[in-house]
C-alpha cells in the first residue's frame, strides 16, 4: 500500500499543473535518480512492481494497475491466509457474523506461540 500511494504521488507530481512542482519531480526521476529521494522512492516502486520506471510514469499506470500486479505476484496459499485472517477479525470485531458469542469466536482464533 505505502508503493502505491508513493508511485501515485511521484504520478500526480510528475503530472502536476504546477510547472515547479513538475521541474523538481522531472529532475529528480529523469536526471537525479538515484541521488534524489523522489527518483529513489520510483525506483524502489519500480522494483517491488516488477515494472520498468518508465512504465510507472506511463499515465495508463494506476491504482488498478498496482492493485493486478499486487493480486499476480502474491502467492495463492497467502492471499488465502489474509483473507481468513481478516474473516476472523471482524467477526471478532463483531462487523461480520454478530450472532456468534465471544467463546465461538475465541474458539475460532488461531493461537501461535
């Protein structure tokens, strides 16, 4: 989530109005790179991605694009598990199933030690 909003923010400012904070963000990704922080947070993105710096400056790139390539490169046996975890908490929570008592829930709850 924190390389969304940094590559969407890198984006907004790359597309800005403003032609200064669209000087500063240019350099930084095209000239500075590596040596500037914004060039560095997009080559991070770029990495976690698997995508190409240029393909996230792209303007097709958004937060659907990052939410498929999230779902791809995420094990299915994982993205099972945060599910079933986020079951369990808000059942736990009381959002999901209020009819349950807090023993059920309690004996539903996966305990590691």
């Amino acid at each position: 989530m924190i390389y969304q909003r940094s590559a969407m923010f890198i984006k907004r400012c790359l597309y800005s109005d403003s032609p200064v904070v669209k000087h500063v963000a240019r350099h930084g990704v095209f000239y500075g790179r590596m040596a500037s922080c914004i060039g560095r947070n997009l080559f991070t993105c770029s990495e976690r991605y698997d995508v190409s710096v240029n393909g996230i400056v792209h303007s097709a790139f958004n937060g659907h694009s990052v939410k498929s390539l999230c779902e791809r490169r995420v094990p299915l046996v994982y993205y099972s598990s945060a599910l079933a975890t986020l079951e369990l908490l808000m059942i736990r929570r009381g959002i999901s199933v209020p009819n349950m008592s807090a023993d059920d829930i309690n004996a539903l709850s996966v305990r590691t030690n």
